[in-house]
C-alpha cells in the first residue's frame, strides 16, 4: 500500500512531561503528589493510544522544554521512540525554542542581523525568570518563529507537501491554559493558517489542581474566530469556565471581557487557585461594570494571566448562557488587526521560510 505524501492534520504536543518537574510542594500537586503523576501518565497514555490510530495524512510535531532530571530524560526518550515506530518520519520535533539558551542563539537563520540579533538576544538572556510582560512575549515570538522555521524545514525535508491554507491544526500537550494555548494561537499565525489550532483539552495537562483534580470538562464554545470558552463543572456541581484566545499576537494589548454576571455570584481564582475576586484590592483589573464583571483576557499567560471563572450556587445552564454571552472590548479591531497580520505575511511570503 502506497504511503501518502500529504500532511493533512498537525498536532502539536506543547512541551510534554513538564510535570514531571514538579515537586511535591507544588501549588499544583500539593498534597496529592501522587494522585497528579497518575494524572500526566494517563494522558501521556491517551497521546500514545491517538498516535497508534493515526492516519497516513497525519503529523506529529512536539515541542520540547530543557529537563535534566532522571524521570524527564527517561520519559522522554522512551516516548520519541514510541512516536518514532508508530510514525516514522511523520514524528518530528524541535527543540530550539528557548531564546534563554545559547543554542537557539547557534541555530538563527543568516537574516537575522548581527546588531539586532545581539540586542534581543541581551534583552531575552539577561531578563530571564524576571516575569516581565514584554519579556514573555519577546521570547514566546521568538520561539513561535524557531519551531515554525523546524516544522517547515522537517517536512520539506523529509518529502511531504502542505497546503497551508487547508492543513488542520490540534493542539495537546501541558500546561493546557498556559504553552498549550500560547503555541497554538502563535503558531497558527505564524503558519498563515485558514482554520485555528483548536485546543483538545482531553490530550492536555492542567494544573490547576481545583480543576483536574475536583472538576470534569463538559465542552468547548466557540464564541467567535479567536476567542474559545472551555467549560467544567465541579464535583460539588458549581460550573466553572475559562476564556482563551486561540489566534493572538503577544505585542497586541489584552482586550477586556464584560461578562453579563452578578459579581457577588462568581469567584475568579488563578491556576495557583489564588482567589482573585472578590477583592478589595483598588488597584484589580477585575472589577464590576453595569451589568456584570470586566476584566483583561490574554492567551497562554501572554497579556494577562488565565483566570477562572467559578460561579456559586449556580445553575450550570444559566451560568453558560451568561459566559457565551460575553461581550469583548474592541473585538473588531484586534480581529482586524490580526487578520491583516496573516494576510500580510502571506503576501510578503514570510511564512516560507
């Protein structure tokens, strides 16, 4: 049987085993340490079971993080060899995509210019673990351009054609409301894709322990072209819910989101669960509007940091309706804005390299 050279559907597995790195004490495994490693083998299982049954038109495109602990390392070489038998040259990864390290550095492409090379490369190296905003993003671009250039190089390379105006996108991987989202509203972007890459947040690892460990996903919305709405509900019934971007450009502001809730009917807790409203904090950039709750929606941790909606004492179905019901601030100009961006690139042909 004849082996097809067209790559259909890419899914990108957004830094596995990150788990792995983290310590009993973690806010996210704190004492249930055991009970969150079952959790990342499990989906590190379910990755193996979709790869087993993919087709001939199918890619696998990973992106890696540095690890040097025994189990990291152990891991994840018994996984690329998995991957490898199963897909053969249609398992490919990259692993420059840390502007922090010295072999992103090595591996640039020759039109990035000495003096602007050198200069970002100062502002990414010697602001690393700072948690500057701009930093972030300045990395996160970076990297987006180092895997895309990777994914691009691979499957020239290796024989395989793509339309990138067809090719589908799916998105797996940890942490699911952090790299997960980031990577694929980036690289969906910068591959000039027609469709998104949709998040599956049942190949995903998320942290939040108030979520893996005491929540089930119900569904994801689609509210519009760039905004998704993931929704759960606990295991005490309260419904909770969490907006994304799935199509982003980290440089662009973070457009703020009114949703049509009573304020004293929500709590919004970060992925450490920290309870971020109420609060008498004068200075939140969560706070009560007419007719609801306003606040800041970013992508991945750029723009803003992902935030929880947790409703009490609600009625799932009602608590829904008011989150579909959300309504974005300057929504048509930052769709534009991006829109133009692709449209740009595909026209410059910058998105061929």
């Amino acid at each position: 049987m004849k082996t097809s050279r067209t790559i259909r559907k890419v899914y990108l597995l957004v830094h596995p085993f990150g788990y792995l790195h983290d310590k009993p004490d973690s806010p996210y495994c704190r004492g249930h340490f055991d009970e969150y490693r079952a959790y990342g083998g499990a989906r590190v299982g379910k990755w193996k079971t979709a790869i087993t049954g993919f087709s001939d038109e199918d890619a696998l495109f990973m992106l890696t993080t540095r690890g040097t602990t025994d189990c990291f390392v152990a891991a994840m070489s018994e996984f690329e060899e998995f991957a490898q038998s199963k897909l053969g040259p249609r398992f490919m990864v990259s692993r420059q995509g840390d502007a922090a390290s010295e072999e992103f550095w090595q591996n640039l492409d020759s039109d990035f210019a000495g003096e602007l090379t050198s200069e970002v490369k100062d502002i990414a190296v010697t602001c690393h673990g700072e948690g500057s905003v701009a930093v972030r993003a300045l990395r996160s671009q970076l990297a987006t351009m180092a895997h895309a250039r990777d994914l691009k190089r691979a499957l020239r390379d290796r024989g395989f054609s793509v339309d990138w105006r067809t090719v589908q996108g799916e998105a797996w991987g940890e942490a699911f409301e952090g790299c997960v989202a980031r990577f694929a509203a980036l690289l969906g972007r910068r591959l000039c894709l027609a469709s998104p890459v949709e998040i599956n947040y049942d190949m995903c690892l998320c942290p939040a322990q108030f979520i893996w460990k005491d929540a089930a996903f119900v569904e994801r919305v689609s509210l519009n072209d760039t905004l998704r709405l993931f929704l759960f509900e606990a295991v005490d019934r309260r419904p909770i819910g969490l907006y994304t971007h799935i199509f982003y450009r980290p440089w662009d502001p973070p457009p703020s989101i009114r949703v049509p809730i009573e304020p004293r009917n929500v709590e919004v807790r970060n992925i450490e669960g920290v309870l971020c409203w109420p609060t008498t904090d004068v200075g939140s950039c969560i706070r009560p509007v007419a007719g609801g709750l306003q606040m800041p929606i970013g992508c991945g941790g750029l723009g803003h940091e992902p935030l929880y909606f947790i409703g009490k004492d609600a009625d799932f179905n009602a608590f829904r309706e008011a989150l579909t019901r959300a309504t974005i601030a300057d929504s048509s100009r930052t769709r534009g804005r991006a829109h133009d961006e692709v449209g740009r690139l595909m026209k410059t042909g910058r998105d061929s390299r």
